[in-house]
C-alpha cells in the first residue's frame, strides 16, 4: 500500500508493473517477449486456477456467525463449547447439493448437506450432517459405488435413472431414506429454509468416563420450506443458484438466518434393550421415545468476503472432535473417519488445516512438518520428535470408558436387509397420510423419475416398495406404468428409453 491511495499492482514475486493490460513485444506488431515474466506469471497462475472439486458435495455455499449455549448439559458433556449457558464459539458453515457438480442446480432433488466448523478452546469440531436425518446405507463399504450411481452414466455421460434404481432396490436398507428424499423435503427451497442431523450416533463424554449416546438436530429457525417437484424442476432452469443467491442475500440485508440445537439422549443401559440399532444411520430415534433437548441457537451473520478462499477451500471432516465429543462404532462414521480428511488431503493438500478457514485456533501439531504449502514456520527450531530437552505438555483429556470393552472374530459384517428395515419407512408413509397430498406427491415423485429405468430394474423397485406395503407399492407402480405408456407416445420418451437401454 502507499499510504491511504490504491494498491500498486505487481507480479507475483512482488515487484511493480506498468501495466496488465498489454505484453511486451518487438515493436508494435512484432513477436511477444518470453522475458515479459508478468505475461507468463499470469497465464502459469491461470491454467493452475482450479483445484479439484469434491467428489460429493461438490456444489455449495456458505457464512459465518456463532452458537450461543442457551440450556446447560455439563452433566452430560465436558466440551468446552458447551461450559456454561451464553457461551459463545464462533463457526463456519456451508450448505450443499450430494451428487451433482459444481455448476448443477440448487434445486436437484438430493440430500442437503449442512456442515457446521465450530472454532472451539480445544480444537475445531465438525458437525458433518445432512437435511435428512437417516441415509440410504448403513456400510460405508458401499458408499463409492453408491456415489457412482449418483453420478454420470460412463458411456453416454448422462445422468441415469436406471444406474439409480438398480442400487436403491438391491440394497433395500435404502428404502427410509429414498422415501424421505422423494417427498418435497428432497427439494428445499432454500437453505434457510431445512434442519439438519447428525444422522450418526455420538458420544457425549464427561471426564468421570461417563457417557450419553446422543443424535443431533439443528431446527431451523425460519421453518421448513419445500418446492414440489414441478417448482424444483421450474426454478432449476429460471435460476440454478437460487439457494446461494438466497443465503447470501439474506445475510447481506441483516436478515440472519438461525437453528435450534436440540439432541436426543440415550444412557448405555437403554440403547442395549432399544428396539433399533443405535448405529444403523438408516434409522431414526422416534421423539416419542426419546425426546429433543435444547442446547443452544446457531446464527449466521457473515458471508464470506472471498468464495474460493473461505467456502471452497473450507475443509469438514467427522474425525475432527473435541474432548467431550467421540464417535461410537457406527459402520458408517467409523468409515466417514477416515474418507472426508483423505479427500481434504487430495484437494488442498496435506497442510490443509493451515488454510485460515480450517486453522484452529491454538494449533500446535508440532511433529506435523514439511509438505507442500507449509506457510506457518514450520515451528521454527522445536524439535521435530517427543524431546526431553525441550518438551512439549500434554492435556489430559482421555476418558476410561469402562461399558465399551470390544472382543470378537473378524467378519465380514453384511447386515442382511431384513423386515426392521421397512417398518419405519411404513411409518413414514403413514406420517404423510396425515397431511393432505403429501402421499400422492411422493407417488408422483417417485414415478417421475422411476419412468425412464428398465423394466427389470422397475419391477425390483416395485417390490421394494411392496415390502413397505401393498398400498405404496400399488399407486407407484401403477402411476409409474401409466406415464411410460404416455412418454412412450411422444418424442421425449423415445429419446430417454433410448438413453436407459444400455443396460440390460
């Protein structure tokens, strides 16, 4: 800077310019200059512009604000986020479509994800989550084949209904969430506008070694608001960033959007006699049974001055806990563990957590050293091992946690599908019953897309759907079957049955 006046520009190694606008060159039609480094600093920066973008999740938006402790649970927990009643910790969040690229449209039907970065005393805290409180498997071992059926067809590079189908109905412990993600919750209308879950199973420690069994659920404090199918389908084609530009908007005008923290508590002794398995995430806690807790509100309240360097740079992993907080022995997060800070790695670089948006706030990972893009000093003259001429101290924050004391073969654990699993998808459909039209809007949903698989993987869904009982099965396969005889008649059908045919 010079003074108060505007910044001067330079290259990247510092020094001035005269220009950015013209290269240097032999007279002034004659050849451009390979010495012009300020021509080549901008066009090696250039071609190197993009990183990869996430293999899920790849389209989203974010802000910042606080969570405020509004009820005191340190009987239950000794995170330091949650010490006394207006405590307040700082976070980061951002929202995002599952299974589309980084240009598709807000308004696909999908999963919202819904990640909060909690800046806490002892480390930052991810809350991993999603708009729906359950998940299509239980077994992260099916999670990247399961991606790939979400994605692009490998020949025709079109999105396929068929790859779709085909696993939701060989794997029918997907059916609760299938059912959830095709009523209008499967189209939010905002970001605002949807809660989200932990989904998993967590533990809630205290330093005694005693703990609670908790699911978490943020409330939104705006309502909940959905699109039908056919409003999603319009607002995707009149503005596909609807929801980004909805948030920020928001924001920007001081109308801060917020979310109740409220969570479910299970003591060891009851999870053992519950009717489900506390670690299927294809579950839910009915609030009959166990009932929501308040625990404080979330507010956003700044967007981001930057989008690469603050959202799409920001980095969410479940591994990253604070004492207080620990995972259980959920297949599915025991997997999450270690694949969202692996895919970190890849995208930004193993000193990603050096990026300002995922630094915690009293870092010192002192034996993590070198790598690419070390810009923290490295931690200067410290010794790089466990020394006894310069030693570190230690926090003691473990918990002897006497009820988890594990011992078994090693298996392969398959977890069959059995007829658990589509009782809480039928009490699902009957919930919906409940509430004018929203049953036949699933039905519609539903055959909507159904439609353009193949027979041999309709019918498997269709089946699918009659374990839940007669009732869904019949109205889905029958408006499924109508439609294709009315497709079938114009020349949409005829082109989309020709993109699904490549399978058998």
């Amino acid at each position: 800077m010079n003074g108060h006046s505007a910044p001067v520009y330079t290259t990247s190694n510092g020094r001035p310019i005269t220009t950015i606008t013209a290269s240097q060159s032999i007279g002034g039609n004659g050849p451009v200059l390979l010495q012009d480094f300020n021509l080549i600093d901008l066009l090696a920066h250039f071609d190197r512009e993009r990183i990869p973008e996430r293999v899920v999740h790849a389209k989203g938006a974010g802000a910042f604000g606080e969570f405020v402790v509004t009820k005191d649970i340190t009987n239950i927990c000794s995170a330091d986020l949650f010490g006394k009643i207006g405590k307040e910790t700082k976070v980061a969040v951002r929202f995002s479509t599952v299974g589309g690229e980084s240009g598709s449209a807000d308004a696909a039907r999908d999963p919202r994800g819904f990640s909060i970065k909690f800046y806490t005393e002892e480390g930052n805290w991810d809350m991993v989550g999603n708009n729906t409180p359950v998940f299509f498997i239980r077994d992260g071992i099916k999670f990247p084949t399961f991606i790939h059926t979400q994605k692009r067809n490998p020949q025709t590079h079109l999105k396929d209904p068929t790859a779709f189908w085909d696993f939701l109905s060989s794997n029918q412990e997907s059916i609760h969430q299938t059912m959830f993600l095709f009523t209008d919750r499967g189209t939010p209308y905002s970001y605002r506008f949807q809660n989200t879950y932990s989904g998993h199973t967590f533990k809630f420690t205290k330093q005694d070694g005693s703990f609670k069994y908790v699911k978490l659920h943020f409330i939104s404090n705006q309502g909940n608001r959905t699109m039908t199918n056919d409003e999603a389908a319009k607002m995707g084609g009149s503005n596909p960033d609807h929801a980004t530009e909805d948030l920020f908007n928001a924001i920007e005008a001081g109308d801060y959007p917020s979310w109740t923290l409220k969570i479910q508590v299970l003591d060891p002794k009851d999870a053992e006699k519950f009717r489900w398995n506390i670690f299927d995430v294809t579950k839910v806690w009915p609030h009959a049974e166990i009932p929501l807790q308040e625990v404080g509100v979330l507010t956003l309240n700044r967007n981001p001055q930057n989008y690469f360097a603050e959202i799409e740079q920001i980095a969410f992993a479940p591994a990253h806990l604070v004492p207080g907080i620990e995972p259980t022995v959920d297949p599915m997060l025991q997997a999450r563990l270690f694949s969202y800070a692996d895919s970190q790695r890849h995208r930004l670089g193993v000193n990603y957590q050096q990026i300002p948006v995922n630094a915690p706030l009293h870092p010192h990972a002192a034996f993590q050293r070198d790598g690419f893009m070390t810009v923290n000093g490295n931690y200067g003259n410290a010794p790089n091992y466990p020394s006894t001429l310069r030693p570190n101290t230690h926090a003691n924050v473990d918990v002897n946690q006497q009820h988890e004391t594990w011992m078994g073969q090693a298996v392969r654990n398959l977890q069959p599908v059995t007829n658990e699993d589509f009782v809480q998808a039928d009490m699902l459909w009957s919930m919906l019953g409940k509430q004018e039209g929203e049953q036949e809007k699933l039905v519609y949903n539903v055959s909507s897309h159904l439609w353009a698989a193949t027979k041999v993987v309709r019918e498997r869904t269709y089946e699918m759907f009659d374990r839940v009982n007669d009732e869904i099965g019949k109205q889905i396969r029958e408006a499924t079957e109508a439609l294709i005889t009315t497709k079938s008649m114009g020349k949409e059908g005829a082109v989309q049955k020709n993109h699904s045919n490549h399978w058998p």
